[in-house]
C-alpha cells in the first residue's frame, strides 16, 4: 500500500533505470511530479490520484513497452525488437497469445525461408556437378532424368536459392514494419492511449 | 536534378538503392528472377524433347530418375519339372498386378519395379512331389531415396497358364489387380489390407475352386464368367454390394442356372470399409 507521492515517485524510478536514457527518465519523473502537485492543488488526495495513474508498477512497464517499441522502430536491430516485444508481453498475459505467438510464427517463417534458401543455393552447384559427370558418361551420378536439362535445373535452383534468401531480407524488413505497428496498437489498446503518438 | 532535390529523395532510396558491388539489389534481384525463369524453361524444353515431360499416366513428374522405373528386377522361376504349384505373394506397399502370360518352362516371371537394393522382395522356392513352391515377400525398406522420393514399388506377376496353381496374395496397402482369367487356379487367397482390389476370374467347368477375398478398407471389384457355376458369400462391415449379371439367393449371389450339384466355384467376400461390385463378364 503505497503511503506518499515520493514513494511512488521512487517506485517509478527504480522500475525504469537502466531502461530508460537519464534525460527522459528525468523528464518522465518532473511530468509525474508535476501531475501530482495540481492534483493537490486542485484538492485531490493522494489516494485518489494513486488510483486514477494506476500503480507505478503498471506505470512503469506501460512507459518501458513504449520506450522499447520506439527504440525498435528507430534502431532496427534483432535485440531491439525481441526488447519490445518482451516488454509488451509484460503488459498483459493474455499477450502470450497476441504477441508471442505472432511473433515465432513469423521468426519461425523467416527462417524456414533463410534455410530453403540456402539450402537451393547449395543443392544447385551440387547438383549441377552432377549433371556434368552424368554427361561424362558416370552411371553412378545419373541422378537426373537428362543431364543436359540437369545443368539449366540447377542454374535455376541455385539463382531461386539465392532470390529466397534475399527475399527473406526484404520479408523481415516488412515484418519488422508490420510487428512494430502491431506492437504500438497493442500498446494503446492496453492503455487506452489507443495509439502512441 | 538539383542538389537540394537528391537530398531530398536520399531517405527514400536507403533501401531501394541498396548496392552489392555498385549494382542496385533491384537490379541483382530482376537478374537473378530471369534466370530462373529462362533456366527452368529451358530445362523443360530439354526434357519435353527427351520424351520426359510432360510425364507418362503411371509416372509422376519428377526431374531426377526414378530409379525403379530405370532398374526393373525381372525374375523367372522355372518349373524344373514340377507339374503343380503353390504361390504366395506378399507385397508391404505398392501396386501389385497378376496376369498370365509366363513362358511354358517357368511357372511365374515377377518384374519388379522398386528401389534397389532395400526394397528388393525375398524369394524363396521349393518343389515337393512335383509340386513347386515359391514365395516372394517385400521385406520392408529403411534407407531413404533422396532424389526419388514418390519412387513407386509396383510388382507385375506372370503365371504359367498350364500349370494348375493355388495362389495366395497378401498386399498391405495398395491396389491390386488380379487377372487371373487365363489361369489355371486350384485356389485363390487374397488378403488386402488398404487399397482396391480388382479380381478377374475364369471358369472351371471340371472341379471345385474356392476362393477367399479379404479387403481391409477400399472398394472390391470380382468378375466371373457368366457361364461360370459360381455362388459368392459377400460380406461387408460398411458399404454397397452392387451385383451385375447375379441371383442373390439369401445371403448370397449365384449366377444364372447355377447348380450346386454340378462342380461350382465357392467364394467367399469379407470386406471391411468400401463397396463390392459384382459382375459377370
């Protein structure tokens, strides 16, 4: 049970040092601060404005998620986005289902592309080395219905490897896009911000 | 372009101007997109014109060799002197077709079209009193064939016509046809376990000849002579039984003047899911 403003105050900070950059966390104290302070002004007990921001837990890891998010969206980065969306899961559990899950589908996808990729990238060489031995007469490489079709098939498998795996490049930019919108819509919903500006 | 307006655009072309060696990736991208498409088209082209592609009804389109289809496994087993003979067939998987046609000195001729060499079925011959036994049995297969992967394992069976057999086919999963018309059969035991079962019948006017069909799930499909002095039991667990050409007497079906004082043909139908169909042809 929360007793004064200063302790709420250092709830709020302890929670969000080492995420948050010195200047930001300070400015994101004076604003509570200064909320609280009309508050009083206006005749309101601290109680009453404990209940009406919520507890500084929620408070804290409302404002992390955010600053995470943004942060993602600014510098795009592996560690950033699994920050954000971490962060997010902690808004709610019912986010193990809206946002976890989501999110290993896709990183599972991504990969399952990345892998087919390479894996036609390195199958077509091979295989197109096999072609020429099959075309040199070698019985025991005769893996391809006809060898002279054998060589073009693997020009083909290989440069579809190497598309793939450039196309997974361009498929995990868009999906950063589309998880860091998510991610901010999920966020308002949550606080009823509806939107982060 | 001013210096101001290619600042401007910068930002925008971060991505899309992306440069592997100083060609765009769009570029690399449109390159890459066309070869594929010309390697494959003409790797097409090459195969329609060696008759690969587009593939046969019996084949599946594939770009590597089916290796059974390229390795069929024939072999004769001789009569060496026998004037009768027992036949089992068991095939775990596959397609599985019996007809006559097995030259005068052999009593069956098996091609076997199968992935060398772990699917390779086990034969196992014997004769006793002139009567020749042989037994050919898939032993299963473990190993993986990578670049056939729908390679089929599908058996043709040749039977002496002359010689009178008692034959017994046991197949897992997969159809079976059984033209057995020109046959000389003392009996006949089918098991199936999944798959259709087709089973051609020929008439024996001058003794009796029984006849057990067990198929697990598919639909069976018998076919006797009509002159033929047939009664059938039929079975089935959930199903049709459709008879063409037949008098259904009780809980079986004759055909047309059968007399069960005469030889007759004695067979017997268990089917457990699918349909029977009986005709005479």
């Amino acid at each position: 049970m929360l007793q004064t403003e200063q302790e709420y105050i250092r709830i709020l900070r302890s929670r969000l040092e080492g995420t948050l950059p010195d200047d930001e966390l300070n400015d994101i104290i004076s604003d509570y601060t200064e909320h609280f302070r009309i508050g009083k002004a206006d005749g309101r007990t601290e109680e009453d404005l404990f209940s009406s921001l919520g507890s500084p837990e929620d408070v804290a890891r409302e404002i992390r998620a955010t600053h995470l998010v943004r942060k993602a969206e600014g510098d795009r980065s592996w560690k950033n986005i699994i920050h954000a969306v971490l962060a997010t899961l902690g808004l709610g559990l019912f986010n193990l289902v809206f946002v976890l899950v989501p999110f290993v589908i896709l990183v599972v996808l991504l990969f399952v592309v990345f892998f087919a990729g390479i894996a036609c990238a390195v199958f077509g060489p091979v295989a197109g080395i096999f072609a020429v031995l099959q075309m040199a007469g070698l019985p025991a490489f005769a893996i391809w219905q006809s060898p002279a079709a054998g060589i073009f098939f693997s020009l083909g498998i290989t440069t579809l490897g190497l598309l793939l795996v450039i196309g997974d490049y361009y498929l995990a930019r868009f999906f950063y896009h589309i998880g860091i919108r998510y991610l901010k819509w999920n966020i308002g919903v949550i606080t009823g911000t509806e939107q982060i500006p | 372009m001013t210096e101001s307006g290619e600042r401007q655009q910068q930002p925008a072309c971060i991505h899309a101007c992306l440069k592997i060696g100083g060609i765009s990736a769009a570029r690399i991208v449109l390159w890459l997109a066309a070869i594929t498409i010309v390697s494959f088209v003409i790797g097409f082209g090459i195969l329609a014109l060696s008759g690969g592609f587009p593939p046969g009804p019996d084949e599946s389109l594939s770009l590597f060799r089916h290796s059974a289809f390229y390795t069929p496994n024939t072999t004769e087993v001789p009569l060496d002197g026998a004037v009768a003979g027992d036949i089992a067939l068991t095939l775990g998987a596959g397609e599985l077709r019996v007809r006559g046609g097995a030259p005068d000195a052999v009593l069956i001729g098996t091609t076997v079209f199968s992935r060398a060499p772990e699917w390779q079925p086990e034969l196992v011959q014997s004769i006793n009193n002139s009567r020749k036994s042989v037994e050919i049995t898939e032993k299963g297969h473990k190993g993986k064939e990578w670049f056939a992967v729908d390679s089929p394992n599908s058996w043709t069976v040749l039977v002496n016509e002359k010689v009178p057999v008692r034959l017994e086919v046991n197949v897992g999963a997969g159809d079976s046809t059984l033209d057995l018309r020109k046959i000389t059969l003392e009996s006949l035991t089918v098991n199936n376990g999944a798959g259709d079962t087709t089973v051609e019948l020929g008439n024996y006017p001058d003794r009796r000849f029984d006849a057990t069909i067990r198929n697990g799930v598919g639909d069976l499909t018998l076919r006797v002579p009509p002159e033929s002095n047939t009664r059938i039991h039929a079975e089935t667990g959930l199903g049709d039984i459709t008879s063409n050409g037949f008098v259904q007497d009780g809980d079986s079906f004759v055909t047309a003047g059968f007399n069960p004082s005469l030889a007759f043909n004695e067979i017997t139908l268990n089917q457990g899911v699918g349909s029977i169909i009986l005709e005479t042809l």
